[in-house]
C-alpha cells in the first residue's frame, strides 16, 4: 500500500525541475508510504513519476518503485496489492512469458503480465486493489488505472497547461502554479450526500478516475485536459452484471447458493492473508467482520489479532459482541472505548486526514481503530462492502416494500401518504414506527429517531421513480439550492441509472447503487484515509470483484428476506460461530454524533456555524443553516448528519486558509 504522484507536461521543464517537483508531492503523502520512497524522470518526454512505499511484501530494494518491466519498456508506480500475483506467475512461466524476477513483489509480476498479454488482458485477470500509473515508452502514452470497487483513489488534472495526477489532493497544493479554486457545485453535491463523488473533486479542474477505469493520455492531448475530465474507459461494470443477474439469475437453492458463497469467502480471504509483515482484522461484532475474523480464524495457527471501538453510549456500542465473538474463535483482542472529549481531541485531524470536504461521522471511530490496529499490525482485515454487496441496509428491503406495495398503485394514494407522513406528530411517528418496524424488519436494526426518519420518508414516497427514491434515502437534506448560495449541483452516476434501472428488480437495483456511489466515494474514502494516515494498509475480502459477480446472479428472494438480511452471509457464518451471537438489529458503525453536538460538542459547533462567520466566507446561507442547527438544538428532528457536513466543510475551510498562508 502506497502513494503515488506525477506528471506529464509539455513545458520545458528542466531535469531538476521535473524530479523536485514530484519529490515535493509524493513527499506531502509519506504517510501513505513511510518506509521508502522514489521518483523517475524522463525530461525529454516531459513524465515524471513518484512513489512512496509502505512495504508489505518483499521488504528488500527489489521491490522499490517506480519499476520497469524487464525490457525496459513500462515504468510503473503502484498503489495496492494483487493477491493473485503468484497464480499469474505461474500462468506466466507456464507460457514462457516470465522473465527472471529481481525478487518476489506483486508489482514485478504485473509488469510482466502486462508486457506479455497487454493492459486491457492483464487487467481482467488481477485481483485485488489497486490505482496505478502506467508509461509506456514505446507508444509515448500514459495510463492511470484503478480498481474494479475503487478501493484505492486516483485523482487527477490539470494545473499549468501540465496532466497531475496523485492518491491525494494536498500532492497537488506542492505542484507549481496550484490555483486552489473551489468548484461550488461541488460544494452543493458534497452538502447533499456528505462526500464528493467521482469524477468530482471539490477543486476546479481536478477530478477523480471511476472505479474500473482506464485513462490514457499523450503529450497531444494535455490541452484539451484544460477544462473538463479527459476520457476514460471502463474494463468492468457492476451495471452490466446487475442487469444481467436481473434478467438471468442462477437456478440455485438456498443450500447450493450457501456452500458456493463459502468457498468463494474462503478463497478471497485466504488470498488476502498474504503479507511479509504483521497482519490482523477490524472487528466490530457484526455479521460482516466477524465472517472476515472467523474464516481467518480457520487459516492461521496463531490467535487472530482483532481490534474493536466502543462508546459509553450503549445505543451504539457492539464492543462487548465483538468481545464475545473474539473469546469464542479465541482471537487475540484489543479495545478501546470512545468518549466524547476522545472524539472532540480528534475532530481536528479530521481536516488533516480527509483533504477534502467528508462528513460521514463514522470517520472519527474509524481513525481511532486505524492507530488502536497500528499500534500491533500492519496490515487490517476489514468487512468493509458488506452491507453493500450482501444487501444489509434497511433501505434495500424498504425499497422493495414500497414498489411493491406503493408504486404500482394509484398515484392518489401514494401522495396522500407521503403528506400525512410529513405533516403528522412526531411522537405519533414515533410509535408507529416501532410497529412497522416490528412487523416488517423483524430483527434488521432498531434507529433511533425513528419518527424523524419515517417523516423523511414521506420524500421517499412522493418520489417519481426509484433511482430518486433512492438519492433521497442517502441525502442529507433536500433541496440543497436554498444551502449553497449561487450553486447547483454536479449530475452524478444516479442520474444515469435511468439506463438499467428498468432491467432490475428493486433490490438488486439499490445494491448495484450503492456499489457504484455511496461505497467508493463515502464507505471506502472513509477508510483508505484513516487506515493510511497512520500506515496501515486495510484489506476488504468481502469486495472480490468474483463475490460480487457471484452475489450480482443470486434470486434476491435467497440474499434478503422479512426477517434476515444478508440471509446467505449469515448462513455462512453460522458454520462458524452459534447463530444467536449475531441475531440482534443492526447497529452500523457510528457514534452519537446527534447527542455530542447538543451537548459537549456544542460550543465547537457553533463557534463555526456563527452567521457572520458565513456570511463573510460566502458559500452558505446562514440563515437557512441557522434554522436546521436551532431545529436540532430544539431535539424535534435530528439534522445530525446535515450539521455534520457543514461542519466539516468549515472545518476543511479553515485548513485552506492555513494552507495560503
């Protein structure tokens, strides 16, 4: 796991010019690296590239980076691990298409397979997570690559009539001539969802690589890199194999599907074991990390090494199931409780780890388990995509509830719910809520602020279709015009997913939406960030690109039903460790964001929230963010998530400032 940064120009620019220029980038990311670092130029075809190297596998000189195929022909700074590395070795010799290795990294057997099948073959046979740059000197062309999930980040642009690329965006702030502008739909997009999603960033001209993507770029073309994002290829589509799935599932029952799902587990975790340095897992007590802890379990002679949060606040706190679970597969477990002045302490690394505005509140528990894991461990495990790939939201069920029981019916019917949903008592929501919960969720999970919820739903019904349903279930706030002054906000891939929404069952459609948004831009930003801030690499078994192919062709009526979600993931787990350890309502990994800012987190708050402090900066209108704080305050409604963006868009504010200073 790395850093990565560079640059194509077509200015003169000297020897040294080009390599201290990328030094000074990839230097801005050594926490992503720590343990080496290099930088290649070539000044006649105006390439540099740099890499920082947090060491996992072949910890000897052999595997320092930037690296040449054998021939000399590629030159390539990676980001990432393919797991598979040996069996594509292997395939390689088999053919007679290895040359002798220098040592035994994962990066020398890429640029073989490359050199050998090209990058478009190479690329469908890896496995594993990855963002890299690729120079082919025989062509002249530049390659930036990312994963199939977008595990690893990759953004880019332009600055100074040069092609920029880095795994972050304060490698940028090092490059001349940065102009730092703020793209205000960004700001409108990022308020909406709490992250910016790809290709956005939240500067002008800069933008993220999608996830399965393949960029390529000449010398020729950086002038027209100017003003919007070049164009990219996909190599894979989580689209494509949804509709697929819909329209062809696998005729499977429930016990076939189950054992198939098992090995498939196995094999993706036992391919993510491989590690030349100390290895351990995230556990947080529920169905997603404990499968990840238990099927580690089976593999090593050696007690597992778990780490757990936890909060006083019992409402969100799983530690002591994470506990439990750890005593009976007999891990090697570590804890550490969070209180609020803990979370305070840590808020104002928030703008240091996450360099562009992220408010999912999570992050905060996520840094402190990323330093609890480092303090012991290199490398994580983590159940990260779960939720997404095996169907654990409570929407993806209430999705399918409501077009089946509302949105083939009369629209009459529909718009007189959705206003007696927004309009009656909260305390009435409130019991009725538990009811519907009760009868429809079973044992899914337990919110809180259930009345709050059930009036935002009244957004859901009302909604046209179920893709708008959908970006109202993970909006913050809606309208966001009335927030951001003089904005409107970035088209996302949810606009687009008018196109196959229609070839879809609902559920499979909320899953595959999640897997192309909410889960590359917030759940994995979320950890790549904490997780490499402190050198720890994080590794997410549960998002083999062959789970999700695999999952993508399973009936929805065998991944979730009334009673259980991620039904086949539980029964799984279930081969491991006593069901009853893990039937409870899900909890999600969060903090009492909602409780802290009515309470000790108060003051900060409101310190940033002030109106003329606003006013002032010029991109929020404070008296519409004055209205929803004092609406919070008053405990009617939990605008927690909402107030939580602003907050660290504000928080990220003050950054920039230190910044051009």
């Amino acid at each position: 796991m790395c850093g990565i940064a560079g640059h194509l120009t077509a200015k003169p620019f000297s020897e040294v010019e080009m390599f201290e220029t990328c030094s000074r980038m990839i230097q801005s990311l050594v926490h992503r690296g720590p343990d080496d670092g290099g930088v290649w130029v070539d000044p006649n075809n105006g390439i540099a590239l740099g890499h920082r190297r947090l060491a996992i596998l072949d910890l000897s000189p052999s595997g320092k980076q930037p690296m040449f195929s054998a021939d000399g022909r590629f030159i390539i700074t990676f980001n990432g691990e393919i797991y598979n590395y040996r069996f594509i070795q292997k395939e390689l010799s088999e053919e007679g298409n290895c040359p002798p290795l220098r040592g035994t990294s994962d990066t020398e057997v890429m640029l073989a397979a490359i050199n050998a099948w090209g990058l478009k073959k190479a690329l469908k046979k890896f496995v594993g997570m990855f963002a890299f740059a690729l120079w082919d000197k025989a062509q002249q062309v530049l390659y930036l690559v990312r994963d199939r999930v977008g595990v690893k980040p990759l953004y880019y642009g332009s600055i100074g009539g040069s092609f920029v690329f880095a795994s972050e965006l304060r490698a940028f702030k090092c490059f001349p001539e940065f102009p730092a502008t703020i793209d205000r739909r960004s700001v409108a997009i990022y308020l909406r969802f709490g992250y910016i999603p790809a290709p956005y960033s939240i500067y002008e001209n800069l933008f993220k690589l999608s996830p399965a993507h393949v960029l390529t770029i000449t010398r020729d073309q950086l002038d027209q890199s100017e003003t919007h994002p070049l164009s990219s290829e996909p190599y894979w589509s989580a689209t494509d194999l949804y509709s697929h799935g819909s329209r062809n599932p696998l005729d499977c029952s429930e016990s076939e599907a189950t054992d198939e799902l098992e090995k498939l587990l196995r094999h993706s975790v036992g391919l993510e074991l491989i590690s030349d340095v100390p290895l351990g897992a995230f556990l947080s007590g529920g169905v997603d990390s404990s499968i990840i802890v238990s099927l580690m379990q089976t593999m090593t002679s050696r007690p597992v090494k778990t780490f757990s949060i936890g909060f006083a606040e019992q409402q969100y706190n799983e530690a002591h199931y994470a506990r439990q679970i750890a005593q009976y597969l007999g891990a090697d477990h570590h804890e550490l409780y969070v209180t609020d002045q803990m979370a305070r302490d840590t808020i104002p690394d928030m703008r240091i780890v996450y360099d562009e505005p992220f408010a999912d509140p999570s992050q905060i528990p996520t840094v402190l388990v990323s330093r609890l894991a480092r303090q012991h461990v290199t490398v994580s495990l983590s159940g990260d995509g779960g939720d997404e790939v095996f169907v654990g939201y409570g929407r993806h069920y209430l999705a399918g509830l409501l077009d089946k029981y509302l949105f083939n019916g009369p629209s009459v019917v529909k718009q007189l719910l959705a206003m007696v949903l927004k309009k009656a008592p909260l305390g009435m929501l409130d019991v009725a809520g538990h009811i519907f919960r009760y009868l429809f969720f079973r044992d899914r999970y337990n919110p809180s602020h259930i009345g709050h919820r059930i009036r935002l739903s009244g957004n859901y019904i009302s909604a046209p279709s179920i893709v708008e349903m959908y970006r109202q279930m993970v909006s913050t706030m809606d309208p966001i015009t009335a927030i951001v002054q003089n904005s409107i906000e970035h088209s996302t891939v949810l606009e687009k997913a008018a196109e196959y929404a229609q070839s879809m069952d609902t559920m499979k459609l909320v899953s595959c939406l999640d897997i192309v948004s909410i889960l590359p831009d917030d759940m994995l930003v979320k950890v790549d960030r904490a997780t490499m801030s402190v050198g720890l690499e994080a590794r997410v078994p549960l998002l083999n690109h062959n789970l999700i192919e695999f999952m993508a062709m399973i009936p929805s009526d065998l991944v979730s039903t009334r009673s259980r979600s991620k039904q086949l993931l539980r029964n799984v787990l279930a081969r491991y460790i006593p069901s009853k350890m893990i039937q409870r309502p899900k909890m999600g990994f969060s903090m009492p964001i909602d409780q802290w800012l009515r309470g000790p987190l108060r003051g900060w708050a409101e310190s940033l929230l002030e109106p003329s402090k606003l006013r002032s900066e010029g991109y929020l209108n404070p008296r519409e963010v004055q209205r929803i704080w004092q609406e919070h305050l008053s405990g009617l409604r939990n605008w927690s998530l909402f107030i939580w963006a602003v907050i660290m868009f504000q928080e990220w504010l003050e950054a920039q400032r230190d910044f051009k200073k």
